[in-house]
C-alpha cells in the first residue's frame, strides 16, 4: 500500500547529510531541495489524495490521539514502532507541512534518519 513512499528508501538510504540541498550563489541563504526531496513531498500529498479515508487533512488530531504534539522536536521523537500506517502519514504530513513555515524542518528531518525511520515502519506495516 505505502510502495510509492517506500519506494524512496533505496535512494535515501545512500544520500549523505550534504546531499539534500542544492548550493546556489544566492546572496540569500535558502534551502532549495534536490529533486529527490520535492519528489518525495509530492507522493506524500499524492497519497493523502488518493486515501481519503486516511484524512490526513487532520493529521493534528491523528497525532494528538498518538500523544504527539505537531512540533518538530515531538515528531522526531515520536515511537514509531508500533503506529499504525495512518499515524505514520499523519507524521510524513506534519514533516511536509512543516516545512512551509520552518525553512529546513525536512533537511533535518532527512539528515537525522527520522524520514527513513518511518518509511522504514511503513515498509514494516505492508510486509
């Protein structure tokens, strides 16, 4: 069910921590993913679309219900070893979501192993 998402571990599993962004000669610092990334934020609205009935659209309340507040800290945090796979899309969506107010939310995400730790229980969950 998740192999779209799944799909992405191989690729993130080789990136190293200066891998995910592109450098620019901006004179603004800014963080401009490679294609990877925004690819990744992609399926994950893709799969909130195509599930509704996951209604990720109150991935808040599904986090609440988990005991996870929708910061980043509690996120990464976050027991994931035995959510279930809409806890674990409510978290990617959070993660997604995030990084429109934070720039960087997801670079730390990728970089600390989180992003994978959950593709990882995801892979789990479809066996």
């Amino acid at each position: 069910m998740y192999q779209a998402l799944t799909g992405y571990l191989p690729e993130i599993e080789k990136n190293t921590s200066n891998d995910w962004t592109i450098h620019s000669g901006e004179p603004m610092p800014y963080i401009a993913y490679v294609p990877l990334v925004s690819d990744f934020e992609e399926e994950v609205y893709n799969f909130g679309e195509n599930h509704p009935e996951y209604e990720l659209g109150h991935y808040q309340d599904i986090l609440r219900v988990n005991g996870i507040s929708a910061g980043i800290e509690s996120i990464q945090n976050a027991d994931v070893s035995r959510m279930d796979g809409k806890s674990i899309m409510a978290l990617l969506v959070c993660a997604v979501r995030a990084e429109r107010y934070i720039q960087g939310a997801l670079l730390d995400l990728f970089e600390s192993g989180t992003i994978k730790k959950w593709l990882s229980r995801l892979k789990e969950i479809d066996g």
